[in-house]
C-alpha cells in the first residue's frame, strides 16, 4: 500500500523513513566486499562448471542469510521504534488487510492525576533519605520507593516518585561520571537557606538555660474521616473539596501547643491550606492570638512558602530597568562606578543580595520577637507537621455521627495532644538538624550519591534561574 505523493508526512513518519533509508544504506555497505568476491569467483569461472567458494566466503553468506531471515528483529532496527510497536502494527496490519481499512492512530489514554505530596508526606520522604545517608546507603529511586509505600502508603510508581522529588521535594537528578548513572542532588539554594537557618538555631541552643524559647506556626487540613496523609491525587482532593473542610492555624513548642492560638475556620472549596490565608487574616491572628500568649523574644519559626504575604525591600531582578537598579545599591550602601552598565550593575546585586524580609516579619519583630524562615522544601525541621499528623489520626480514629460537630471533634482531637507529644517530635526533628549540619559541613558533597540510570534529567530540572534564586533566599 503507497502513499501518494502529496500526502503530507508528520516529522515521526519522517524520522521512521530516514531510519530505514540508513539501516539499508548501511547493510548495502557490508555486504559490498562479499558481493564484490562472489563476482571475481564466477568472473573465474567457467560457465558451465560447478563453482567453488572458499570456506570462509560460504560462511559470510549464510551469515547473510541468516541476518535477513529475522524479519522481525530487521524492522525494529530499521524503523527504530520498539519491538512492541512492530508488534502491534504488524497485527493491526493484518485486519486492515482482511477487513480493506486504513491504518488509524490510537487515541492516547487518560492522563493519570497528578499524585500532590502533603507536609507530612514530604517530611516522611526526606526522613527516608535522612535515614539512607545515615546508613550510609545509595538512595535510589527505587530504594525510596519501596520505602514510602510501606510508610505513607505512596500510590505512585518509579517516575511519579523521580517527579516529586524534583518539583515538590527541591531534588535534582545530575549525570554522573559513571556510565548510565545520576546523581541525587539537592538543589544548593536549599542547603545555604538549611545552614543560616540551623546557624541560628544552633546559636540560641548554645545558650543552655538562657536560650529562647523556639515557637513553631503551621496549618492543616481537618476531617472528619480522618488524615489527608495519603498520597493525594489531583483527583481525589476534589472529590474531598466537595465535601465541608475546616482548616486549623496554630502553634507550639516543647511546652506543647500554645495556649488560646488555635483558630479553625471553614475553608473555601478550591486551594492549598497555606492559600486560604491571607496577609490580613494572619496578621490578626498573629497581634491577637499568638504574641500576647507567648513569652517574649520568643524565636517564631515559620514555613517558608506560607503566607509570605508582601516583600518589605524588592531586590531588582535581571529585566529591571538600570535606574532602579543603581536606586537599590544606593539604598544598601554599596559602592559602584557609574561607568557599569546595566548587566554589570545587576550582578552587583547578585553579589550582595540580602535575605527577603516580609512585611509580617517585620511586625513581629517590632514587637520583640525574632523571627526564622524554615528553609525551602524542609518542612521535615518543623516539628508541628508530625503533631498535625497524630490529631488527623486521631481524629480518624473517632466514631462519626452525621449530627457529630466535626470542629468540635477536631479540637477535641486536638486536646489529646500533650506536652511528652510535643518534646518528642522536637526531640526528631532536633535529630534531623544534627544530622543535616554534619552531612552539610563535610569536606566532600555526601548528598551526591548515585543513582539508577532509569531516572530523567532534564535541563529544565538541572539549571537555575538568578530570579528563582533570588527571590527564595
């Protein structure tokens, strides 16, 4: 069966038959010599004469024969696609014969729901990794996989995992110098914001009896049935969304939670837990609910992609225009030639670049209180994400009447929470923060470890814009 030829070919058909152009091209290139010495030995011998072939000749041809009598093995090769696609054209081949139809492109399938880790879940993962760099084992894509379905009941496969390390984990995948291998990396960034933020606490930690007392802030989801610890898929979030959901704001220390900060809301339908709460919501609940029932010059940790609200001081980025460039070195005291141009002057800015400091951040300092930013991606130094996972669990474990208040069983949930909870989900994640500063501070890259070849890197995973950067530090 031809095709005409005005028919318009896609770029895959074109490839397929440039592919098989080549694979002929070079079997005519092989067989050449042979074809060349069968010629001399009939052009020497007489025409009606048996021919003889020497043996190493004879052995070339069958090797020919051979080779071409594997019609399968030929079209895979030649066309460069699977062996599964030669299959399955080869029996759609035979009903278009029988049946005179044309070849039809298949319908691509369902994409699958994007499975959206939660805090919890993302500290489970990196505790995994934490607990494969302490026994000093490869964490590979595998190795972690087997383990996050036996702890947090992961519903995703190899790729899905290698995706969520990357986009929701602050992960990267890095071709090593080894053949057919990567590199788990954590994107740098991460680990400077993990050391100013460990430096800090290590410092106050230091003071013994005299250091302040660390409140951590955090949120979640409340429901009835119990945690939203599962893996969530895209899909399964919105057949939750469909049904009331409350969210929680509160904080805690080693003393337990703080008393009269919790507030619970119903939620609106659609959005993340952090994105129900606005600047102006969370700056009432920090003046009225939490400053006045802490001790003051308290250190208030707080997630870092939660409720950033407004930058205070904007740092320029690469497409600002150069008078406001030069208005921000003037305004940081840094000293510049006014000969540069506005690339020289941006990397300046580069250069001297200062934390972000929020507006909210600002307010609870002026009023005494320090304030750290956990670093990006390790909600696993927080130690509220595992108290949030003991009240959905035990939350789950409440025997729910449709007439039941669910708000009041969630703070019901919520008072079993005691003060031996808290001390030893601190006393974790105090762990964590050793564990994190030693491997940081060794003489050589111990989070660079090698991993199975099956895992993608992309450039798109491996690079790093100077705005991201930025605007993250």
């Amino acid at each position: 069966m031809s095709i005409n030829s005005g028919k318009i070919l896609n770029g895959r058909c074109r490839e397929i038959i440039f592919n098989v152009v080549n694979y002929f091209t070079n079997e005519e290139v092989k067989t050449k010599p042979l074809l060349k010495k069968i010629l001399i030995i009939l052009s020497t011998s007489l025409p009606a004469s048996e021919v003889s072939i020497p043996r190493d000749t004879f052995l070339e041809i069958v090797e020919v024969l051979k080779t071409n009598s594997k019609i399968f093995n030929r079209a895979v090769t030649a066309t460069g696609v699977s062996k599964s696609i030669v299959t399955s054209v080869r029996k759609e081949g035979k009903i278009s014969k029988d049946s005179f139809k044309k070849f039809k492109t298949p319908k691509r399938g369902k994409r699958k729901a994007q499975i959206v880790l939660d805090n919890y879940e993302k500290c489970a993962i990196r505790n995994i990794i934490s607990n494969m760099y302490r026994q000093s084992i490869a964490p590979t894509v595998r190795r972690i996989l087997a383990r996050a379905k036996i702890d947090i009941n992961f519903r995703g496969q190899k790729t899905t995992l290698t995706k969520c390390l990357k986009k929701q984990l602050g992960y990267r995948f890095q071709k090593s110098i080894r053949k057919n291998s990567y590199v788990l990396i954590e994107i740098p960034r991460i680990a400077v914001q993990r050391a100013r933020y460990l430096r800090k606490i290590r410092e106050n930690d230091d003071l013994a009896d005299s250091k302040k007392l660390v409140v951590y802030l955090g949120t979640t989801w409340l429901h009835s049935n119990g945690s939203e610890h599962q893996s969530q898929s895209s899909s399964d979030r919105k057949s939750l969304s469909e049904h009331s959901r409350w969210i929680m704001i509160h904080a805690g220390s080693e003393n337990g939670f703080v008393s009269g900060a919790q507030a619970v809301w119903k939620a609106e339908s659609k959005g993340e837990c952090h994105d129900q709460i606005n600047e102006e919501t969370f700056e009432k609940w920090v003046t009225d609910h939490l400053l006045p029932n802490i001790p003051s010059n308290s250190i208030i940790v707080i997630n870092n992609s939660f409720c950033n609200g407004e930058v205070l001081t904007k740092a320029p980025i690469s497409t600002s225009r150069k008078d406001t460039i030069i208005a921000w070195l003037v305004k940081n005291n840094i000293e510049f030639s006014p000969h540069l141009t506005r690339p020289e002057l941006y990397e300046l800015v580069r250069r001297n670049l200062l934390p972000q400091e929020y507006v909210i951040d600002h307010l609870i300092k002026k009023h005494g209180f320090e304030v750290l930013r956990l670093p990006l991606h390790n909600y696993d130094l927080n130690p509220i994400e595992y108290i949030w996972h003991l009240v959905n669990e035990r939350l789950g474990q409440k025997e729910v009447l449709e007439k039941d208040n669910e708000v009041d069983l969630a703070l019901e949930s919520l008072a079993t929470i005691t003060e031996d909870d808290w001390q030893q989900q601190v006393h974790h994640v105090k762990q964590l923060e050793n564990e994190y500063w030693l491997r940081d501070n060794s003489d050589f890259p111990l989070n660079e470890v090698a991993v199975n070849s099956d895992c993608d890197s992309s450039d798109d995973d491996t690079d790093e814009s100077s705005d991201e950067y930025m605007s993250d530090t």
